[in-house]
C-alpha cells in the first residue's frame, strides 16, 4: 500500500513584521496565518515531498527540532492534508498559470501549463489538464473531478505535480 499523497494548502505570503517579531504567513481562506519559519519551511516543502514520511525525513536530514510536531501544527491549522473525499469538497484549486494547450511539437497527447510570461511549467494528461482549466478558484475539486470525469484519488498525485511547480494552489472553500 502507498502512503497517502501530501498536499500544502495555502498561498505562502512569506515574511511579515507587525510587531517586530519575524513570523511567516500563508494565506488560507482570506485570513493570515502566522506560523514559525520552521513550520513555514516545511510548509513549502512538502510540494516537493508528496507524503508526510517523506517530508519528515527531510526535516530531520535538514535539522529541523521537533519536526513531527510542526508537522502536526500544519495538519491541525489545515495547511498541509492528505486529501479525501470530504477535502475535494471543502477545498478549491486557485490556478496561477496560463494555459498552453497541445504542443504542435509533441505527440505524446500532454498539454502545456505555462507561468504568467508563458514559460511552460509542466505537461498533463487532458483530464488533469480540464480540471485545472475548470479550476477557476470558485469550483470545488469534488465539482472540477465531477464535471471532468476523473477520479479524485487519480487527480491527487496529478495535483501534487501541478503545486510543485506553481501551477496552481489549494485554498479552502469560501462561502
């Protein structure tokens, strides 16, 4: 059995100051949630560790103090998840790419996702690529996994891969 892929949750709005003291902050739902720079470091590496496993060695090969619970911190704040049906529901993909569509180049039947200057950040099957192209940061994933056929625990990993490279990021639904 594979662990449970590991997705942020959040927009990372880096270092702020208020009162002096350093903290980090991550966007979620329209509020700032401060966190640790530990904890906001971990934060942003978990795109490029899909499971808590794989991230907690990480931390501890990097040195980080008492990883598992900053690990644990996250999960509670809801800023990292191990995605499920009732997530799809509750949470959205913001998309921050630019849509590149077939590449005349390529037969391989991929489709580009570029940055804002057109750079192309990655190439997905056409249903990871509808999803994200239904996802207009007002859709639900259960809806965008719905309305393009595709299985919520197919789109995972697929997911995972499109936060990595920016493509996108998780917030949760706004009411």
């Amino acid at each position: 059995m594979t662990a449970p892929v590991l997705l942020p949750v959040g927009f990372g709005l880096g270092i702020w100051t208020p009162a002096g003291e350093p903290e980090y902050c991550i966007r979620l739902a329209g509020e700032a949630v401060a966190v640790s720079p530990a904890e906001y470091d971990l934060w942003w590496q978990s795109r490029f560790h899909p499971t808590a496993g794989a991230l907690l060695d990480q931390a501890r090969t990097d040195g980080v103090p008492s990883p598992g619970a900053a690990v644990e911190g996250l999960f509670a704040a809801g800023l990292l998840a191990e995605p499920d049906p009732a997530f799809a529901a509750a949470h959205r993909l913001v998309t921050t790419g630019l849509g590149g569509g077939y590449d005349e180049q390529s037969a391989d039947g991929l489709l580009a996702i570029a940055d804002a200057a057109g750079r192309p950040l990655v190439r997905v099957d056409p249903a990871t690529y509808l999803c994200w192209a239904l996802s207009d940061g007002t859709v639900s994933l259960a809806d965008a996994t719905v309305a393009t056929g595709l299985d919520p625990a197919a789109l995972w990993p697929a997911l995972a891969g499109l936060l990595e490279v920016g493509a996108g990021y998780l917030d949760r639904m706004v009411p």
